[in-house]
C-alpha cells in the first residue's frame, strides 16, 4: 500500500512539475514575441528520483540559426526547489528553479512562486523570471546581446 501512494505522490510531483514547464515556454513564447528569434520545440528523457519520463524542452535560436539557449528540463526533485531546468547556451550554463514563497527552507527572499534564475554568483538572490531577467539569463549563456 505504501508503495503505490509513494507511486502516485511521484505522478502527480511530475505532472505539476510538466505544467510548471510548459507554463515558462507558454510565458518565454509571449515575452519573445516581437524578438527576432526562433523557438523550437523538443522533448528530452529526465532521470531523477521520481523516475523517468519525457518533458519539453524549447531552443531559442537567432533568424539566422545561430543556437542561443537551451532550456533542458532536470527535474522536479531539487534542494530547496520545486523543479528545475538547465539552461545551456555556447558560452556557459545557467539554470532557473521553481520555488515556493511558502517554503520555509528557502533562505532566499521569495515573495511570489514561480520560477527563479539563480545566478553562479555569492550572495546575489535569485531573479524572479520575467522578460527582462530573460533576456539577461540568454546574454549569459550565449553573450548575444539584446
């Protein structure tokens, strides 16, 4: 018996977690709108902890082809997160987390839920997504400039 709710606990962890994804592209696709940019839709396998499964994966691309960002579902089964997605691009590698301004884990400033870009630096707080912070996470792994 024990074993089936931990079974359906990991379904329904994924299923949020796959409409949490789907959400961010449904929001990139907005933001990126009047950008001259390709997007590109994909799937990719995730392993983790809550087994293995197919999630979105989306590609932002310059009209010229050139591959500026990867955005690569990891998993839902993060510290201190909810979910998070690599984020890949030629020139390094970033990743966004979905977090809970209800977590009382988190040591971070979270007034909203949603998802973060932590940037690889100490004691900067992560970036609550939007156009913007978008743009900037892209800058950083690919250094085209918007």
């Amino acid at each position: 018996m024990h074993k089936i709710v931990e079974q359906q606990d990991a379904e329904v962890k994924k299923h949020i977690y796959l409409q949490r994804i789907n959400q961010l592209y449904a929001n990139i696709r907005n933001w990126l709108q009047d950008e001259p940019l390709i997007l590109e839709n994909g799937e990719i396998e995730v392993i983790e902890a809550l087994g293995k499964y197919k999630a979105p994966q989306l590609t932002i691309k310059t009209q010229e082809g050139e591959q500026l960002a990867e955005f690569k579902p990891a998993g839902a089964s993060v510290l201190l997160a909810e979910g998070t997605i690599d984020v890949e691009g030629w020139l390094d590698r970033g990743y966004v987390v979905y977090m809970l301004a209800s977590n009382p884990q988190t040591f971070y400033n979270i007034e909203v839920d949603g998802w973060y870009w932590q940037e690889q630096r100490l004691n900067t707080e992560p970036h609550f997504l939007n156009k913007t912070w978008l743009l900037q996470l892209v800058t950083w792994v690919s250094d085209h400039e918007f």
